[in-house]
C-alpha cells in the first residue's frame, strides 16, 4: 500500500536520484549533487512543502511545494516525480491531492509550470481540472517552453 508523508531529510538522497534519472531531469540536465543542496535547503525553509509517496520502504514519488511561489501570494508546484516502478499506479493523483489538501485552508489557486514536451504529464494535469493559461518561452532552459497551469480553488 503506497502512503503519503513528509518527506525527511534521510529521503532527499533518494529523491535527487529519482530527479536527476527521470527522462525529465536527463532532458533538463540536473545534477544529483546539486539536487541534494536544493532539496536540503528546501527542507529547512518553512515555505515549502516536501511530501514522499512510499510503498514498503521504497520511494514511489515526491513533490516539492512553494507555499508563495506562484506571484509571491499562491501555491506553487515546484517539481513532483513519479518512479518508472510506480507510474500507472496513482502516485502522481496521490502526490497532487496531498499538495492541494495541504494548501486548501490559503483559498488560493495552485499554480504549475509543466514543460512543452511533457505531453503525458500536460494531459495528467488536465484531467485533475488545470487549466493552461500562459506559456514561458525558453524559461528554465534554452528551446523548451514551461506551460503556466492553474487550478481554481472551490470553497
């Protein structure tokens, strides 16, 4: 049975290897070493959210959470990742539904930026009811496209 907790600092090894061994972080180039330090701070910093999906000991995903990061005032999904071991299993579901419940009490909207070539991840977002609303032109990376995405929040 997959559970949902925060994530502790003995986890962030093992979420920066996840991050840096996904398709995803190969295509932006991310560094484990440097995954490590952000992931650390972030987890000293009281304004983000760190939650880990796990099943027996074994991480089947994280997500990283700004509590202001979307216009210094709304919550930002900042990175979720999902293990090729547990993708199809309802992690990623699991994962958002934890990051929206732990922002609902702002009453703000939650906003995410998914890469144009991440169609999987675009249609993923859309069906848990994100709206595309913008587009950043070779913003975290020369020749890919972040997609502005943002759920309104219902009382």
């Amino acid at each position: 049975m997959i559970t949902i907790r925060k994530l502790d600092e003995q986890d962030i090894d093992g979420c920066a290897h996840l991050s840096t061994s996904l398709a995803l972080g190969v295509r932006y180039g991310f560094v484990k070493e440097q995954w490590i330090e952000k992931l650390k701070r972030a987890h000293q910093e009281k304004d983000n959210l760190l939650f880990l999906a796990e099943e027996q000991g074994r991480i089947a995903g994280f997500f990283w959470a700004h509590l202001s990061g979307a216009f210094l005032s709304a919550p930002y999904l900042r990175f979720i990742a999902v293990s090729p071991d547990f993708q199809g299993r309802g992690v990623g579901t699991l994962l958002l539904n934890e990051f929206e419940q732990q922002t609902r009490s702002m009453g703000k909207d939650w906003f995410l930026l998914v890469s144009d070539f991440n169609t999987s991840a675009q249609q993923f977002y859309e069906k848990q009811g994100y709206q595309r609303v913008g587009i950043l032109p070779d913003f975290a990376k020369e020749g890919i496209a972040e997609i502005i995405m943002v759920k309104r929040h219902r009382s």
